[in-house]
C-alpha cells in the first residue's frame, strides 16, 4: 500500500536529543528495505506559489495559502504493508521527534 509521508515543522520539537536519529542512516535503511520510493526536501516557504482559480479567474500568489507557523518540508513516498508498517517508518523519521509526520493512503479511484 502506498502512503505519502508528509515531513513538517513544529512549533513544539521534543527536547529529549538522547539518540537523536540520523537521516542518512533513516533513508539508506529505507531505501534498502523498499519501503521509501522516492523523497525530497522542499525550499522554504518564501520560494512557494499558490494557484487559484475563482469564477474562472486565475489567481497566483506567493507563499503558503494559509498562514501557519508549521509548515511541510519535506515528503516521502513510501511502499508499505499496511498502516502499521507505515507508522513505524514514521516513527523512526528524524522529524518525528523534530516536527511532525502526516501518513495519508493514496485514494482508490477504481472504486
């Protein structure tokens, strides 16, 4: 099953650095394993471009839509058995402890 791993800030990092995680050693044990496809991390916010469209009306603005002071910054695509497998990836993300990891399935559009 794929998840999109989503890698973002927070405003409230854990403060325990005891055995912090290695994101080198995170995507090289993923990568072998065949649970990460592919990820990236993202520019800052300021590099962003939202696109709208409003009664046929094209709207482009820079930066994040919303104002927030979490944001994403990087992204994983992960290959997993299930939710389980899934959130033990996650779990083990350096940003995990740093930020925060949103997993979300990709949809089913055969249905």
């Amino acid at each position: 099953m794929k998840y999109m791993m989503f890698v973002c800030s927070d405003t409230e990092p854990d403060t325990d650095r005891s055995d912090w995680p290695d994101i080198d050693a995170w995507v090289a044990e993923n990568d072998a394993r065949g649970r990460r496809l592919t990820g990236d991390a993202l520019a800052e916010t300021s590099a962003a471009t939202t696109v709208r469209v409003r009664n046929g009306e094209l709207l482009v603005s820079d930066g994040p839509f919303t104002e927030t002071k979490e944001v994403i910054v990087g992204f994983d695509l992960l290959e997993c058995a299930d939710l389980d497998e899934a959130i033990e990836v996650a779990r083990t993300h350096p940003m995990a402890r740093q930020g925060r990891i949103e997993l979300r399935p990709f949809a089913d559009l055969d249905v």
